[in-house]
C-alpha cells in the first residue's frame, strides 16, 4: 500500500459520495414527473385522446432536465469507482 493507492482511494470515494449527492434528487425529481406523465397519458387514452398534442411541453423539457442531471452525477460517481478500482490494481 503506497501514498498513490490511498490517494486513489480518498479521491475515488470522494467522487462516489458527490456523485450520488449530485445524481439523488434529480434522479427522484425525475421519477416523479414521469409518473405524473404517465398518468396523464392514461387518462387522455381514458378519455378518448382529446388533449392528444405531439409538441414539446414544459415538463418534458424539465425531464431531459432532470434526466441530464441524474447522468452527469452517475458519470461522477462511476469515475470515482474507477479511480478506487485503480488504487487496488496499481501496485
């Protein structure tokens, strides 16, 4: 075990832990609003298809948003798992 490998180890958990911090409540944001889409598409079919508008909403928008968000933070966080997968294979 050398100062390099612990290093790598301090950094890459680092990473890890801002990573799911940054990834978390985008990550649920995100959950919810499709839920809520989902729902809506349910009862615009209920209906009849009535309201049935191809464009881009708001909250589409928001979910690529969101979505975008949640993927940078697991990006972070799986550089982190890299750099401590690193520490434990460099010698």
């Amino acid at each position: 075990m050398t100062l390099v490998n612990v290093v790598l180890w301090i950094a890459g958990i680092a990473l890890i832990a801002i990573g799911y911090n940054r990834a978390k409540a985008p990550w649920a944001r995100y959950q919810a609003m499709k839920e809520q889409d989902s729902n809506a598409s349910r009862y615009n079919a209920w209906r009849g298809g009535v309201r049935d508008d191809p464009s881009t909403s708001g909250a589409s928008v928001a979910m690529a948003i969101l979505r975008r968000q949640a993927q940078i933070g697991g990006a972070i966080a799986f550089a982190g798992f890299v750099l401590v997968l690193l520490g434990f294979l460099i010698k």
